[in-house]
C-alpha cells in the first residue's frame, strides 16, 4: 500500500501556500486574509507549529553531506513521533477551516510551490512512521526517503543504500515497524535467495526482533550454527564423493560457535543463509 499525499494534511506545503498567498494579495492590492491566519495558526508552541518547523528544517538545508542529510531525517521522524498526533489533527482542521472560510480551496491548493516534491515526500514518511504501517510497500518508503536525502544533498541516491539506511534505523523502533524493516530485509535478500527455505526467513525475522539485545541473537546463532554443524556432518555420510566428503569435513569442523566478545553482523546472517542452502542441497542428494 503506497500513502496518499493529502495537501489538507501538509503543514509545510499549507505554510508555503499562504506565504505565496499573501504575496498575490498584495500585488493585487487587497487585503490579505492570509496573514491573519498564518498569524493565527503559526505562532506559538503548539503540535502544529512542532510540525511545521520539521518541513521548514528541510526547506532551509539544501547541498548539505550525506551523514548530516541522514541525521537530519533520522531527528526529524524521531520528533515527529513525540507528536500528540490527535491534537495535530485538531489543530490542522481548524486552520483548513479557516483556510475555506477566506479563499477558494480549490484555487488556493492549485498555487504552485517549488519544492512540492520534497513536501509531499516527508509528508508520506511522517505519515507512514506515525500510522499503522505493516502494509505498506518498502519500495514506497524507500522512494520517500531518497527524494529528501537527493533534495538535503542535491545528489542522486542509491536505492539499495537508501534501503540499508532505513533497516539500521527502523530497528530501534516498536513491534510494527519492525515488521516493516523485516519485509524490507526479506525483499532485499530475495534478490540473491528466489525462494527463501522457513529457516532462512526465521533467522532472517530473529535479527529484526532481537536486534537489540546482543546476547539473545548471539544464542539463537550458535544455536543454528550447532544445528547446521550435526546436519553437515550426519548428511556428509551420505556423499559417495571423497573429495566433497573432505570439504564438508572441513565445513563442519570450521562452523564454530561466537564467542561473547564477537560483534555480531551482517556477515553472519549471509552465513548462516549460505550454509541453509548448503544443508537443502545435502538434503537432496
């Protein structure tokens, strides 16, 4: 599922149009309604005004380096979560309100704004980290990420290291967006493994939920790796081949348990997805 970008709900692009607003009024020498409601609706320390200096954050940072580009988004979605989402919804319909009560909403919403893009994309991230997002499309999220990290950066993003950037961080968070960072991972490594076997997929799901506590994933790890170790070695007496029989001697014997001192990473669970095949194919035989 892909979230719908909703001019209504964008405090940054409703910021944007009642600055361009004001300024057509004043060319045409009226009145302009717009300031008393920027005035009124952004002034303050209230959830709104919260929102909307997140969106101003990113307008004012262009050209900036990577690191600080991702620091920007990864502070942003943090403060953004601390919201009163309920009250930020008030408060926006209030100013949608008054918005209608003073222009044609039609009219107003079709002014033209520069960095639209940019708006609608952390618009779509707020919405999707806020909201419940289990079904939502990874390849989505991805897309809204690269478009603020290439407007922050004015540089072209690499897809796969948008999607790595976005497991690192989602993993610090809850239940369900753990979930999502596990059907991104479980794309990611579709590229390599068509078919996943179940306890490749269950491995894969244990590094997302127990990314934060070392100890337990290191006891699920040696737990497979002894149990890929006997499989190895039990279905080795099977293969009629000397010299395979030597090799997987020597994988079994090299499949060694990690100590509490190891840094557990990425290598590991590509590993552990290597030898799962390795037993699947010994299966077979």
């Amino acid at each position: 599922m892909k979230i719908r970008h909703s001019k209504f709900k964008n405090t940054g692009l409703i910021f944007e149009l009642l600055v361009k607003q004001i300024a057509a009024d004043t060319l045409s020498n009226k009145e302009s309604k717009a300031i008393a409601i920027l005035k009124k609706h952004f002034t303050g320390k209230t959830a709104l005004v919260r929102e909307f200096k997140l969106y101003e954050f990113i307008l004012k940072n262009k050209g900036i380096g990577q690191q600080k580009a991702e620091t920007i988004l990864s502070t942003i979605t943090e403060i953004s979560r601390n919201l009163d989402q309920k009250l930020l919804k008030k408060q926006k319909y209030d100013l949608i309100s008054d918005i209608k009560e003073s222009y044609n909403s039609e009219e107003f919403f079709g002014i033209q704004t520069n960095d639209y893009k940019a708006l609608a994309s952390l618009y779509c991230l707020l919405e999707a980290q806020n909201n419940d997002i289990t079904s939502i499309d990874p390849n989505s999220l991805v897309s809204y990420k690269s478009t603020l990290l290439e407007h922050l950066t004015t540089a072209v993003q690499d897809p796969l290291d948008v999607k790595d950037t976005l497991i690192e961080e989602y993993c610090k968070y809850d239940k369900d967006l753990k979930m999502l960072t596990f059907k991104i991972m479980l794309e990611k490594f579709n590229d390599n493994y068509k078919d996943l076997l179940p306890e490749q997929k269950n491995i894969l799901k244990e590094f997302i939920t127990s990314v934060n506590s070392q100890t337990r994933l290191r006891n699920v790890i040696n737990e497979e790796l002894l149990k890929i170790a006997t499989a190895v070695g039990k279905l080795s007496t099977k293969v009629k081949d000397e010299v395979i029989k030597i090799k997987l001697d020597e994988v079994s014997k090299s499949i060694k348990a990690l100590k509490k001192t190891d840094k557990i990473t990425d290598n590991h669970l590509v590993n552990l997805m290597q030898y799962y095949d390795l037993v699947n194919e010994l299966k077979s035989l």
